[in-house]
C-alpha cells in the first residue's frame, strides 16, 4: 500500500475517479436507452425494451418489438451493477428514486472507473512514449478535465467508455521502453489476449470505434514480434465480438444486421450506408471551429496534436506511434463529417461538442506530447520553455473551467445556438448547477431538476456551493500527485532505476 501512494498513477486515478464521480446527470434519450437495455435484462429477462421505451426516442422497431438503437455494449456492462443494486433496493420508494441511484451506480461503475483508470494508463503511455513524467502527469490531467472527457465521464453514454478501452489496448500493445521491438518478452499471451478483448470490447461498445479499430490493429502488426503473438490479440477479441453477433442475432435475425437498420431517425435511411455520406469540408469545418460544436473553439490547445503527431511520425523511432494518432484522429474526423445527410446530424444531439469525436481524443494528448519526446533543441532555453508551459497551462486552464461548468450545470443543453454563451455562463453566474429535469425512469415526466451532484446529495449544499467540496478534494489530490512526482524525480536523480524508451529518451520503470 506505502508502495502504491507513493505512484502518481494512484493520484491521477483518485483526482479521476473523485471527480467523475462528484456528478449525476440524470437522463436524456441516449442515457435512457442505455438503462432501459440494462433494466430489460435485469428486470424482464429480455432485450426488448417495450415496457421501458416511452422515456426515450433512442429506439429500433424490428417485428413490431423496440430495441435499444445504440451498440449494447455499455448497456450489457452495466447488468451486473443495476442488478446488485436492484437486490438490495428492490423496496425502495419512490422506484423512480430506486431508478435513478442504480443509473449513478451504473454510469460510475461502466463509464467513470474505466476512464479513471484510463487517465492513469495514458500517463503510463505518454512516458513510454518519452515524455518526462511531470509532463505526461499534465497531459494526463489535460485529457481527464480539459476535454469532452469530462462531461462524458459522467453520462452513460458509450463514447468515453469506448475511449478507455482503446488507451488500454495500445498501452498493452505498446512497444516497452526496456526491450528491442524483436524482444518478444513483452508480448506475452495474456498481454496480448487482454489487449483483444479491450478492441472487441470497444467496438461492442461503440460501433463506429471501427475505424479506430483498424488503425490500432495495423500499428500491432507492425511492432509486434513474432506475428504468432498476433493470434492472442484476435483471440481475446473473439468473445466480445461472438457475443454482440448473439445479441444481433437475438434482436434483429442476423449478426451482421446492425440496430440503425430498424431506426425510425430518418437521418439513417440515406447516404451511401446507414445515413453515412463521404465526408463534407463544411461539415468538418463546423465540428472544428462552430459556436455550438466546434472542438478547438472550446478546446483551443489540441491543435497541437497536428504538430506533435506530424514530429513523432518524422522521426523513424516514433513513426509507427505517430502515424496511429494521426490516423485514428483523421478517421475520426471524417467519420464525423460523413453524418451530413440531414443538416444537424454530425451534431450528435444535445450536448456542447461532438460526442462522435470523444473515442479519439487521448490520441490528440498522445500526439501533443510527441512536442516534448524527445525535448526539442528550443526547449532547452529556460525563457521559451516557461512561456510555452505559461501559455499551455493557460489554454488548459480556461478549457477546464468550461467543462467544469458544463459537467456542473449540464452537458447536454438542447436546442441551444452557443450552449456557453446562451446557457451554460448565464446559469453558472446566478449559481444554477445540476440543472437537467429528465428522468431516467419510465414514470412520470418532472418539472424540477433530476440532476445532482454529492454537495448537494450528501451535505445540502446549493448552487457553486454545492462545488466546493469537489474542490478541496482536487486540491488535495493534486496535492498527493505533486508529491508523487517529487518522489519519482528525488528517486531518479539519486540513480534510482530507470530505463530508455525505444525514442531514445527516459521512461517509466
């Protein structure tokens, strides 16, 4: 234990795991589909959901039944947790309160402890892949708050979940900062088994991480040694990828029979396949840079992943690592801006940003510290390196305070021009947090606000007040994490062990 506290892996996961968990968003028409498979199964003992479905417009209709519209991925994880904690509340009253503390539990289980974990398993690989510990410490934070990971750590949705399974693959794929890419002593079968059934999982979990998918599967190939390594990975990916083709089979007649072929959103009926177009300039320019959705107009500072991605592919150490985080950010982004056969589907719905593009995001953090790894000939000037981290620091900052505000007040305001402008700042500055009146359950619709985070659950408090105990915990978490890295470097700089990245610069242990 002395051991563990002493890892700044423990203290990005503990600052991760406090503040995903600090929020509950109550519903919306994706969350609600997603309960409502988990509920079905728990509840009915079936995937139809049509006792559940007047919650939601998220649905399919295949032989006059409903089915949850989404990969089942999300929801299939969740069974385990709802049904738990459906044991031990089955009387509470209302069940609508019963309903909505087992979604909490579910959202945090499936989606805000995998991405927690995942903030420590990118610090990892941002210094396998050679950034200096205190950097990929930054970069790490960077991901967890200062992006649409934030906001999507807490719904239950797919997208993050799928963003996590994806930063656990490479990060067990990785080339190892102790070993020649011929060394096949990392590669192990259980590595590489468990690396499988991350990638299957993910695409269970969100059908369009496909693309993703490939680009990640063509890097294995080309560092993974001996080949014969490379039966273990489709081997792991082989039960997740069975089951949803059951569950495929089950609901729709066919493995291959997708749910967006039964969906009445009339935006999948055209296009070239299931509503997808080829990829539109002005559609990408809108995910980039529009009030309502653009990426880098909220998100300013991940343009520096074109930068950093385009170093680490130059350099032939880093070219295999470099070309994956520009591939799978380009496919993103192109899959995002083929969702233009009606004029608002590349939004994605409610929300503040394009969810469509959250499973890519730990690839622009990747890719931006390839700006560092190895330190550039400027970064050794004292003076260009304080103002390239002043100014860093200042575009992190300014972004987290908008997902802060966001998470805090609601992520998905709908129907809304500017969502910061018109909504989010308005409610912030008169102290209105936790805001969203959707029910999650399949009871009466409510007036008042459904949402709710731990100030207000556990000490009455209201308002920005109802922060300020997510605060002192950051406070004190960040805290331990600078400690951590403090202990690391006093470690290192007395001859400590330490070993060098297949990039030629330090890494972890």
């Amino acid at each position: 234990m002395r051991l563990l506290l002493r890892r700044p892996e423990a203290a990005l996961f503990a600052l991760a795991f406090g503040a995903y968990a600090y929020f509950f968003q109550a519903g919306g028409w994706n969350e609600n589909v997603r309960l409502d498979l988990t509920r079905a199964i728990v509840e009915e003992h079936t995937i139809v959901i049509d006792y559940y479905a007047g919650n939601t417009g998220d649905f399919c209709v295949f032989n006059r039944h409903f089915y949850c519209d989404k990969a089942p991925g999300t929801s299939v994880l969740g069974v385990p947790v709802y049904a738990a904690w459906r044991a031990v509340a089955r009387d509470m009253r209302p069940r609508g309160r019963m309903v909505h503390l087992g979604a909490y539990l579910v959202t945090l289980c499936v989606v805000g402890l995998p991405s927690a974990l995942a903030v420590a398993a990118l610090f990892r690989l941002a210094m396998r892949w050679g950034a200096p510990a205190a950097a990929a410490a930054v970069l790490a934070m960077a991901w967890a708050f200062g992006t649409l990971a934030l906001p999507y750590a807490t719904l239950l949705y797919g997208h993050q979940l799928a963003a996590a399974l994806l930063v656990f693959a490479v990060a067990l794929l990785a080339r190892a900062p102790d070993a020649p890419s011929s060394d096949a002593a990392r590669w192990t079968q259980a590595r590489m088994f468990l690396a499988g059934l991350a990638l299957g999982s993910a695409f269970a979990t969100e059908y369009p991480v496909a693309l993703p998918l490939a680009v990640i599967g063509l890097y294995a190939l080309a560092v993974v040694r001996p080949w014969s390594r490379l039966v273990w990975l489709a081997l792991g990916a082989a039960p997740p990828l069975l089951a949803l083709a059951v569950y495929h089979t089950a609901a729709f007649g066919s493995p291959l029979t997708f749910p967006y072929v039964s969906s009445p959103d009339v935006a999948r009926e055209g296009g070239l396949f299931l509503g997808l177009t080829l990829p539109d300039p002005r559609v990408t320019y809108k995910i980039l840079f529009s009030f309502d959705r653009g990426l880098l107009r909220h998100v300013p500072w991940l343009a520096l992943a074109l930068a950093g991605g385009a170093r680490m592919a130059a350099r032939r150490a880093g070219r295999a690592e470099g070309l994956l985080c520009l591939s799978v950010m380009a496919l993103a982004l192109s899959f995002n801006s083929s969702l233009s056969t009606t004029p608002g589907d590349w939004k994605a719905g409610a929300g503040i940003g394009t969810r469509h593009l959250v499973a890519s995001l730990p690839f622009y953090i990747l890719a931006i510290g390839g700006l560092i790894a190895p330190p550039p000939a400027w970064w050794r000037r004292r003076p260009l390196r304080w103002a390239a981290i002043a100014v860093f620091a200042a575009l992190v900052v300014g972004s987290t305070a908008k997902m802060v505000a966001a998470t805090a007040v609601r992520p998905e305001p709908s129907g809304i021009d500017d969502p910061f402008v018109d909504y989010i700042w308005p409610h912030w500055e008169r102290g209105e947090v936790a805001l969203n009146p959707i029910v999650m359950h399949n009871g009466p619709m409510a007036d008042d606000p459904q949402a709710w985070n731990l100030g207000q659950k556990w000490f009455g408090l209201t308002g920005r007040t109802s922060l300020v105990p997510l605060a002192g915990f950051a406070l004190l978490a960040t805290t331990w994490l600078v400690w951590t890295l403090k202990q690391r470097a006093e470690v290192l700089s007395q001859g400590g062990h330490s070993h060098v990245t297949t990039m030629g610069v330090r890494g972890p242990p």
